[in-house]
C-alpha cells in the first residue's frame, strides 16, 4: 500500500478498498480525524481511493501524518504564531 500510495498506482488502491470494503474504510477514514464524510460509504464508492471526498488541507495532512506514525491519530495542535 505504501508503494502504491507514494507512486500514485489507482489499481492497488483501489483493490485494496474492495478487499477492506468501502464502509469499513470509511469508518476508518472518521477515526482518522475526517469528519465531513458522507455517513454511506457507498455515496462515493470506489472513488475514495482516487481522492474523491471534499477534504480540507488540515484534515488531508493530519491523514497523511497519521501513515508517517504508522497509523497513530492524534489531533492537531495549531500554535498561533507569534509576530514580533
């Protein structure tokens, strides 16, 4: 999955929601942080392999980051920054 994710190959990404299952994966995309998902997985299909949910640039880091952390979901702490 790591090497198909980093090259961008939409078969095993897409094969790999088959043998998961759509609304098991989407179950895990919401204990992931992603919370405007549609609550029937089916609403999008196969197409969630291929980025076909609206997310926001925060929730789409934090996913990613939860992969670097080898699967490990915290939430995001944003600092404001400081001017100075």
């Amino acid at each position: 999955m790591r090497t198909a994710l980093a090259s961008s190959l939409n078969v095993p990404a897409v094969r790999t929601i088959g043998l998961l299952g759509i609304d098991s994966f989407v179950r895990s995309l919401r204990r992931y942080g992603l919370t405007n998902l549609s609550e029937d997985g089916n609403y999008y299909g196969y197409s969630l392999a291929l980025g076909g949910v609206d997310l926001n640039l925060l929730e789409l880091s934090n996913a990613y980051r939860v992969l670097a952390n080898q699967g490990v979901w915290h939430p995001l702490k944003i600092k404001p920054l400081r001017s100075e």
